[in-house]
C-alpha cells in the first residue's frame, strides 16, 4: 500500500476548537512568543467557539483563533495565531474567511496588532478606535482619594452573587448587548471581582485575573473616570504582582493617572469592524475589556 501524500496547506481543513485543545493552543501561544495564558484559553473555548488547523505533520496546530458572540450585534475574533513555520502561506487569511463567511451577517470586531492590521484591511476590516496597553507597578500615592473629584461617595468591595443581575444590566447598557455567558462565568475566572457603588447604586465593576507572573484588570466598567480609579485602586491594593491592562484610547485621563501610578504605556492596537461603523453601547463607561480576545 502506498501512502496518501501529504496534504498542502490549503487542503487542510478547518475544525472546531474544545476545551481538548487547550494545551495545543498555549503552544501555538508560545511558539509566536505569546504567554502561554491557559487560563485564558480555558475561558474562551467555554464561552466562544474556537477555530482551528491542525498541522500537517501532527505537531499540534497549525493555526487557530476564536470568536465569541456578544449577542445577535456583535461578535468578537481573538488570539488568532498562526505557527512560525507556517506564517505567511494564507492559513491567517483562510481562518478570517471562514468566520467572516460562518457569521453570517452579524458584525464582527476585534483588536487589531500593527502587524496584523493590514491582513484585516484588505478583508474589509476598518478601523474605529484605538487601546493602549499599559504594564507595570501600581504606586498608590497617599491620600489622592481625598482630592479625586467625584471620587469619595464612591465605595468599592468584592462583588456577590446578588450583585449579578444588577452588573449584567450596566454591562449590557455598556457594550450594548447581553453578555450573560461571559460574566457568569467571570468569578471563577477572576482572582478579584469587585463592584462601585454610590448611595446604593451600581456604578462600576471590574475584575483581576492571572496571566503567567502578572494580573491583567478587565473588564473595567465604570460610571466615570473618578470611579474607574478607585476600582483600579481597590483591585491592584490586593495583589503584589504587577498588572496589566487595555485602555481605550479616548480614556486619555485614566492613562496619564495610571502612568503616574508606574503603569507604562506599551503595544497599542486598533479597534476594526466588519459590517458595522461603530459598537454598540456606551464608550463613555467602558474602559477595559475582559481582554482584547472577548471586546
């Protein structure tokens, strides 16, 4: 009997990703030099649907990515990846048509790398906003609560289950559609949960999550920018590890505090939509996502 010969990149198929692949899936993470962040897979093959191409000679996967609805208005695509050995042979581009063509007609977003933005340009991707990664040490500075303006009727403390219904009604005026999926499954997720409160009131809530040496905030849902701070104040008081996060780029007040806190500004990307010419909800309250993979 003589062998099938191997089939070319382009014959391979495309399969769904489960929660089975989350080992492949690091290694695809680490092999283009990515943290590993299991746990963030663990999320996204839970709460999305994962894509994937297995390579040709069995060394895991090829190339992968995931989308994750956020209702019948939007849906997100992440970590798409494509393995070193196989970059530049059209195994990214393959895997964007495939969600574009499984979407239907819901529009689509994700967060785009300098590198990657031209590949989702030429598919008809553009470009409405921008986030700043921020990364480092958070330096609380003694007795800023006091001169914070709106800052002191505001009070913080880890988030209960009572809390939830009351998080998903300001998450869906946020992001402007119901993401119950994801936020359920938030506090198994997270290291710290917590939520803002004023006279009684939800004004903000926002979560702490390990990724490898580091604990990254998202989401971070605030009324405004003086209860984003004490949001971000309260979560970095319970950690020693330095945090990371994305801003939105239109937060330029929140960016400049939090490199004063010791929080560097580093990669930025792109904020591109498909079928759509903004997202839904209110940019004003939403100034992290639970991570650029999930919008």
């Amino acid at each position: 009997m003589h062998n099938a010969p191997p089939r070319t990149l382009a014959e391979l198929p495309i399969r769904r990703l489960t929660r089975g692949d989350l080992v492949p899936c690091a290694d695809l993470c680490e092999d283009r030099g990515w943290s590993r962040d299991e746990h963030r897979w663990g999320l996204l093959l839970s709460a999305g649907t994962g894509y994937g191409i297995d390579d040709p000679e069995g060394k895991g996967l090829a190339a992968a990515c995931v989308v994750t609805s956020n209702g019948a208005d939007l849906a997100a695509i992440g970590m798409v990846l494509v393995a070193g050995r196989h970059s530049r042979q059209g195994l990214g581009r393959r895997l964007m048509r495939h969600v574009i063509e499984s979407s239907g007609q819901t529009p689509l977003s994700l967060y785009a790398t300098p590198e990657g933005q031209p590949l989702y340009e030429q598919l008809g991707f553009t470009v409405v906003g921008r986030a700043n990664r921020v990364a480092g040490r958070f330096r609380p500075v003694d007795g800023e609560r006091d001169r914070s303006p709106g800052a002191p009727t505001v009070t913080t403390r880890p988030a209960t289950a009572d809390d939830l219904q009351r998080v998903l009604r300001l998450d869906a005026e946020t992001f402007g559609s119901d993401r119950t999926h994801i936020l359920t499954r938030l506090p198994a997720f997270s290291d710290r949960f917590v939520v803002a409160e004023d006279s009684g009131s939800l004004v903000g809530y926002a979560a702490l999550w390990p990724s490898e040496n580091v604990h990254s905030i998202g989401p971070l849902v605030a009324r405004d920018t003086a209860t984003a701070k004490c949001l971000v104040s309260a979560l970095a008081a319970t950690t020693d590890r330095p945090l990371r996060t994305d801003i939105d780029a239109r937060h330029g007040e929140l960016l400049d505090w939090l490199g004063e806190h010791g929080l560097e500004r580093g990669t930025h990307t792109a904020v591109m939509l498909y079928r759509s010419s903004e997202l839904p909800g209110d940019w004003t309250r939403r100034f992290a996502p639970l991570t650029v993979a999930t919008g």
